[in-house]
C-alpha cells in the first residue's frame, strides 16, 4: 500500500548570497513536516509570547537581545518534533555560472 506524505517546507536565510560580496557563510534552513504544522506554528505563536520584548511580526535572530530569550527559543524548538535541514554555503568558493548554463 503506498501513502503519500505532505511536507510543507519553511525556509529562511541568513547571510547575504553576493558571490565574493555577501557575507562569508550563507545559510538556508528548512523545517519540514505537514503532519506538525500546526503544532510548530503554535509553539513559534508561544516563543514570541514569551519573550522579553514585542515581536508582532517575524521573529528575526539578530534582532533578539539578551541570553535568556535566545535559550527559551532553542529549548522549545529543541523539544518539538521536526525535521531541521541546514544547507551552508562558503561564498568564496562559489563558481559564477551564466544563467543559461544552469
């Protein structure tokens, strides 16, 4: 018996892709699992609850201040049950290739 499985994917970036511009790393991150999407959304709802300052919208890493509030997000994603996919890329050994060529 074949199942099909739904994923939905969630990606975010840090750092700047710029070949020889951007910043040395970028980074791509995925969170995958449809069966849990509702469950992630909730606890990223909870995270931004907790905090010890008022985010409305997008929760950005740069923008957190302070020890506390960075180790209440790793312990509450730390505990959920996804699948985390980090891709990282040193943009100085990325090769221009022409847009046509790829």
């Amino acid at each position: 018996m074949v199942t099909n499985k739904e994923y939905n994917v969630y990606v975010d970036e840090s750092g700047d892709e710029g070949i020889n511009k951007g910043s040395k790393f970028f980074i791509l991150t995925a969170i995958v699992d449809k069966e849990k999407d509702l469950e992630i959304s909730k606890s990223f709802d909870q995270i931004k609850e907790n905090l010890e300052m008022n985010i409305k919208t997008q929760l950005h890493w740069k923008l957190l201040k302070g020890f506390p509030n960075k180790k209440m997000i790793m312990e509450t994603i730390s505990k959920l049950d996804v699948t985390i996919i980090n891709i990282i890329v040193d943009t100085t050994n990325i090769k221009h290739i022409a847009s046509n060529n790829i």
